[in-house]
C-alpha cells in the first residue's frame, strides 16, 4: 500500500485554500501532518478523510458541522505564539 505524501501548496490547491492558511491549520494541528526535517507534508489519504469528516451531513444539515463536532477554528489575521 503506497501512501502519497502532499506538499502544503499542493494540499492547499485541493482545499482551495491559501498556503498561508493551510499552513496555519497545519501549524493548530487541525491537519493532519508528518514532519520530514524541516519539509511538512500531508498525507493525501488523511487530507481525504479530513475533508470527509467535514462535510457529513453538510447537505442534510444546511452546510451545519455533524453534531457532537467540536466548532470550526476561527482563522483569524492575528499571529500565532510560537512556544519556546
């Protein structure tokens, strides 16, 4: 079984996503991840299964998150800590 191993630019164009945003759930640990040195890479099958928990229900639902989630993390313009 192979796994492919995306780079953040190339998760963010399937999430139609900013780089600097998906860095940014990246970063929260709200994607999953694997770190590889320096590079960071996203499973593709995880990025799948990220998507799809996302979105069950979501047409059933009127677009609502599946109850029992936690609620979505607010992305903001504010700057993550970095911890020492």
């Amino acid at each position: 079984m192979e796994s492919t191993l995306l780079t953040v630019s190339e998760a963010a164009r399937r999430l139609a996503l900013g780089r600097a945003t998906t860095y940014r759930l990246v970063q929260l640990g709200e994607l999953p991840s694997v770190r590889i040195g320096r590079a960071v890479r996203v499973p593709a099958r995880a990025l799948d299964e990220w998507v799809a928990a996302r979105t069950k229900g979501a047409v059933a639902d009127g677009f609502a998150p599946p109850s029992g989630d936690p609620p979505p993390t607010v992305l903001g313009r504010r700057r993550l800590r970095r911890s020492v």
